[in-house]
C-alpha cells in the first residue's frame, strides 16, 4: 500500500484517543493511591498521546508546523524515559533508584528541551510521514537529536525489563496468572513500539503510525487485564478459607 495511507492522520487520531483513555485509568489510580509508578506512567502516557494528536492534526493538514513539530519531538523521544521509570519504581526493592533515574531523566529532558527550542531545523524535511525520525534535527549523530538515546535506550530496557520480571514473578503464582498475561500484553505493546521507533530513526517511517496504534492496543489490554492485585488476593482468601 501507499505510504499515503500508512501515514493517513486517522491512526493517529485513534492512538491519541486510546492514549487519552490509557493516561485517564492511570491517573484514576494515581489519584486514588499516589503510587509514584502510576504518577511516572501517567506522564509518559500523556506525551504518547499528545504526541499522537500532533501527528494526526500534522496529517491532517498535510504540514508541519515548525513549533508545533520541536515540542512533538521533544514528547515523542521522551516518553519512553516515563514509562520505563514507571517500571522501574515498580519493581525495585529501593524507591531511590527510581529517584536517581527520575533526577537523570529531568535533567536529560531540560537539555533536549532547550536543544531543540534554539536548534535551527532543516525545514525541507518537515514533511508528514517522515518527521517521527527527527530528520529535521539534524544529521544522525548531532545535537539535539542524539539527546533521544538518554531516554529511548534505559526507558525501553526498564519498560521491557519490568514486564518480564513481573511475568517470571507471577507465573509462580496461578492466582496471579492473569497478571502474568498483563505483562506480556504490556511487553509486545513496549516491542512493537521500539521496533516502530527504531525503523523511523533510521529513515523508515512506513507503518509507524498503525503500529503505535497496535501498541496503544496492547498495552491498554495489558493494563485492563491487570486492573487490580485484589483479584489475585481474593482468590488465595477463598483458597485458604477452603482447606480451613
């Protein structure tokens, strides 16, 4: 198919209304236990889909506006970094590692941040379809476009790095079983998005925009399916109630 219609603005749309929902759960239980995983996730999940609506109001007009592009950019690279350093308050034993990654992400943010609001763009690359790769950055390599490995590369190893402990941790467990399928919801909706992430880097966009919606898909079934821990305690109540 064309890449006219890969890069069609109703993908994005429908990533940017999935993520909207996603960011909305999150938050809920943020807001209901003030965990700082859920505060990290629903950042993360907020750039993802206001990153997503800045791709499809870009498609949608067939242009991309200078500013509008270097704040798109600056929330499509960061994401990962959120995300990951949700995972990682989640399963590490001590909440200061977390800390640590938080004030390195800040700090990595602050610096692209600026990076990209002084840098001048080569405007003949903002073009819809093929801006996610941040060719208008500049070269592979430079500044301000290679601040994006300080999130992409710990954020993914964090986000993937946690589903799979959490699928190894729950698979002992049967009464977390529907857990440990959460997690490899949430673990092939984190590949599709590196892999989508990685082929734009090097220039090839065609598909991304299907495959960020695949994603949202994934890892918005992974977090309903997950929901709560009560369900698995609920069932080891009625287990020991059982024998008793």
């Amino acid at each position: 198919m064309s890449q006219a219609f890969w890069s069609h603005w109703a993908w994005a749309l429908a990533t940017a209304v999935l993520g909207f929902v996603f960011t909305g759960l999150v938050f809920q239980q943020w807001w209901a236990r003030r965990r700082p995983h859920q505060a990290a996730w629903t950042a993360g999940l907020l750039f993802y889909a206001v990153a997503a609506a800045m791709e499809a109001w870009s498609e949608y007009r067939h242009a991309w506006d200078p500013t509008i592009y270097r704040f798109y950019i600056v929330l499509a690279a960061s994401l990962v970094g959120f995300l990951g350093l949700g995972s990682l308050y989640l399963v590490a034993r001590r909440r200061r590692w977390g800390d640590l990654y938080l004030a390195f992400t800040l700090v990595a943010l602050v610096v692209f941040l600026a990076g990209v609001l002084t840098a001048d763009l080569r405007l003949d690359r903002l073009e819809p379809g093929i801006t996610v790769g941040g060719e208008a950055l500049g070269p592979s390599g430079s500044f301000p476009r290679i601040m994006s490995l300080f999130f992409n590369i710990p954020g993914s190893i964090f986000l993937l790095g946690g589903a799979v402990l959490s699928i190894y941790r729950f698979a002992r467990k049967k009464e977390y079983a529907y857990r440990m399928w959460a997690n490899v919801l949430i673990a092939a909706g984190t590949l599709v998005i590196a892999f989508a992430g990685s082929r734009a880097r090097l220039g090839n966009t065609t598909g991304l925009y299907p495959a960020e919606m695949f994603a949202s898909v994934l890892l918005l079934a992974g977090f309903l399916v997950a929901s709560t821990l009560e369900k698995g305690a609920k069932a080891i109540r009625e287990r020991v109630l059982g024998r008793g």
